[in-house]
C-alpha cells in the first residue's frame, strides 16, 4: 500500500519536495514510531507550538497528522541539548554567556564556595523599579482611568475600603505620587455599551430587568417598536438617520463596537421616539408611556456627548460639567424611587434598576472625573481637558491588532509580542480605519 502511494504522491508533487518529505515523514512514523524527526519538520511544530501551546496540542490530538510530541520540542528549543550529566556543549555554552557578560558580574571565593560580589546589573526591570521607589521616574499622574471589568473595580474599593465609601469620597484620594488628588475613573464607551447592554435586557416579563419607576416602565422594546415604525412608514428612506437593523441585531462581534452603542443614546434615536410618540398620541391617545424610556436615552446622550467632545473643559463652572451632573443625577433618584418602594421585593428591586457594577461605574466615570478636571485646574491654571481623550479606545485598539498578529495564544513570549507592537506602531495609520479609536492627523 505505502509503495503505491509513494508513487502516487511522487506523481501528483513531482517538483514539490516539502509535499512529498510530509508524506514520508508520515509513513516513517506510522511504520516505526523510534524513527528520528526531520530537522525541518521539527522546525516548523516548533513555531506552531511557540505560536499556541493550546492549538498545537489540538492539532496533534485531532489525528490528522503525526507530530512530535511536546516534550521532544521542549528538549529540541533550548540553546544545547538536554542530557542528564556534565557534556561538552552545556560548558561551551556556559564560557560563551561568560565572555559576553565580562565584566558586569565578579566571582569571590569563600572557603570551598563562590558567590557574586562586585557591581552587579541587575537588568531593566530592578532599575525601573528602583526608579519608581525613589521618586524618579520622570512622570506624574492625577487620575487611573479603567475599564469596567471587577478586577478594577475591586483596585477601586481596595483604596477606600467600600463602595459607599468610594462614592462618598468622589472616587478622589491623597496622591502618592505627588501634590494634590488623585482620581478614579472608569472608561466612558465601556460604561456607554453597559447601559445598552442593561437596557436590552429590560422587558415587560423581567426575565433579567424590567426597569421601572414613576409607575412606568423603561423597556427595549420602545427602541424596537420606535425604530420599525420609522422603517415601516417612513415615505423616503431616511439616509441621514444612523439607526440601522445591526444596532437591535447584536452578535458578540458587534456588541464591543463603540459606536452601534452610541448610536443608540444619539439624537437620531431621540427623533425615533418623539415621533412615534406622536404617532401613539394621535392614533391610540396615547400621551407618555415610553416618557421615561426616552428621558434614559436623554441622559445616556448627554454621557456620550460630553465624552465625545473635543473642546478643552477650562473651569469647575464649565456647563458640560453640570449636564454631566444632572444626568448621573436622573440615574440616583431613580435608585432612590425604587429603594423607597416598599411594594417591592428585594429580587424586584434589583430588577427595576440597572445592576450594581454599572451604578457604580457611573457613579466614577462622573464623580472621578469631575475630580480630576478640579485637581488639574487648581494645580495648572488655564489648562484646559480634553473630555473626548478620557477614554481607552487607542488602546483597546492596539490590543485587538496584537491578538490578531499572535492568534490565540494564551502566553505570548517576548520574540512575538515585540515584532506585534512594532508591526502595529508603523501599521497604525491603515489598522486605526477598522477600530474603536478615531483616526487621527
């Protein structure tokens, strides 16, 4: 059978010599499983096992094709081959390290003993720390800003002790690592999808939500119904309008893009909604059941406005800070309404209002920055904050590209993730065009 098919194989790749060496690595190990690896195949599971631990354990497991085992490869990667005992090639190795660090390390002997005496270098990393330990690391900071996952926020609480202590103080400590405050704030786009992502979930059965206060409900559906009635009715189709079928559709692809969550707090959605109001009004007498709905779409505009912005924030007295104020206010007396209803069960409660992570990712994204815009103004009058900087989106970006250049590899190593960063630093004008950050010249 094997003689057949190496005349097939030879037939089919005459001029192809990595083709027909596969299949006869292949045959040699089906025939003789002590039969040596070639060289060159090593070569390339090497870079697949550098690559993905994980993806070249799946691949050797699937059976499809005969590979070298990881513990051949762990021997095969290292600089001298792994023997047990003394052998020539580990003290060749030994002397080369030697002479190329010459200098930097000195032996003294004591007794029967060496150790190491003298200057040592002690490598980037001990001077960057020992830099931060004296205060000279050329830098300083007023704010930490964070996404919004629990690992941060417990970083948070870890400096206050408690949320409600967190809140109380405006997310604002003594700096220690300089004069003044320091705040903590939680990244706006990231706090933009979790309110959509609260609102989707909010429905008239309350399987997960069911906001409500004031007596009426803040549903998803509002949004959905608001949106096909526009599409349904509409005489011309609006090409201005941002609202499409993907913003209601979401796929956990589409759910992180920054803009079909901000799209939806936009002034196009308002329209949607004050114009099927209206409809409702003339039709069914309908005055106000999708009011509140529309005053959470208010608010969340008002989030996303502000962090859009690109004009510098002067003053304490600036009126975006204000507007900021009295939306993060509409969310703290709905949580006080439903606190004080006392018809409601503890579960029923919770379902009424957004969760808890996100009440507190509001509650920092305002108060912490409102204090970091306070501690900058008094520290450097006439400086001027950009609130449409205040977010992680470049770096989001930046992340997404390296997972895409290094597959998915749970521990990348240095030789991979430095060529990653390089490729995206010069590559960064073309790659921006499909991310969450802005373009910018």
């Amino acid at each position: 059978m094997f003689n057949k098919m190496d005349s097939d194989v030879t037939k089919l790749f005459p001029k192809e010599h990595r083709k027909q060496l596969l299949w006869k690595i292949q045959r040699d190990h089906v025939l003789n499983k002590r039969n040596q690896w070639n060289p060159e195949f090593l070569d390339v599971c090497l870079q697949l096992w550098q690559r993905s631990k994980q993806g070249y354990a799946d691949l050797k497991d699937s059976g499809f094709l005969k590979l070298p085992s990881e513990r051949l490869l762990q021997y095969k990667k290292n600089t001298v081959n792994q023997r047990p005992g003394l052998h020539t090639e580990v003290f060749e190795w030994m002397n080369k390290e030697a002479e190329q660090q010459r200098g930097s390390v000195q032996l003294r002997r004591v007794g029967d003993e060496f150790e190491i005496a003298g200057l040592v270098d002690m490598g980037d990393f001990y001077h960057s720390m020992q830099s931060l330990q004296t205060g000279e690391y050329g830098f300083f900071s007023h704010a930490c800003l964070c996404d919004g996952g629990q690992a941060n926020r417990d970083f948070i609480k870890g400096h206050f002790g408690s949320e409600e202590n967190a809140i109380a103080k405006k997310f604002t400590i003594n700096n220690l690592y300089g004069e003044g405050s320091y705040s903590f704030i939680m990244d706006p786009p990231h706090n933009i999808k979790k309110l959509r992502n609260n609102l989707e979930k909010s429905t008239v059965t309350g399987t997960a939500r069911c906001f409500k206060t004031r007596g009426q409900n803040i549903l998803w559906a509002h949004l959905k119904e608001a949106y096909l009635h526009d599409k349904t009715n509409a005489r011309a189709p609006l090409i201005s309008c941002k609202i499409r079928d993907g913003h209601f559709q979401l796929t956990p692809a589409t759910r992180m893009r920054n803009h079909l969550a901000s799209d939806v707090f936009s002034d196009d959605m308002l329209e949607l909604l004050d114009n099927y109001q209206e409809f409702k009004r003339h039709q069914k007498g309908d005055d106000d059941s999708m009011s509140l709905t529309r005053e959470y779409i208010s608010a969340g505009n008002e989030f996303v406005q502000i962090f859009a912005n690109t004009k510098p924030i002067r003053t304490m007295d600036d009126p975006r800070l204000m507007r900021l104020d009295a939306a993060l206010h509409w969310f703290l007396d709905w949580k006080q309404d439903v606190m004080d209803s006392v018809n409601l069960t503890s579960k029923e409660r919770n379902k009424s209002y957004i969760s808890e992570k996100l009440h507190f990712d509001l509650c920092s994204m305002v108060f912490g920055f409102k204090s970091y815009i306070h501690t900058m103004t008094s520290q450097f009058p006439g400086m001027g904050l950009v609130a449409g900087h205040t977010n992680q989106d470049a770096l989001e970006n930046m992340f997404g590209c390296i997972r895409a250049s290094n597959g998915s590899n749970t521990n990348p190593t240095v030789l991979q993730y430095g060529p990653s960063v390089n490729g995206y630093i010069h590559c960064r004008s073309f790659k921006v065009r499909n991310g969450n950050s802005a373009r910018k010249n």
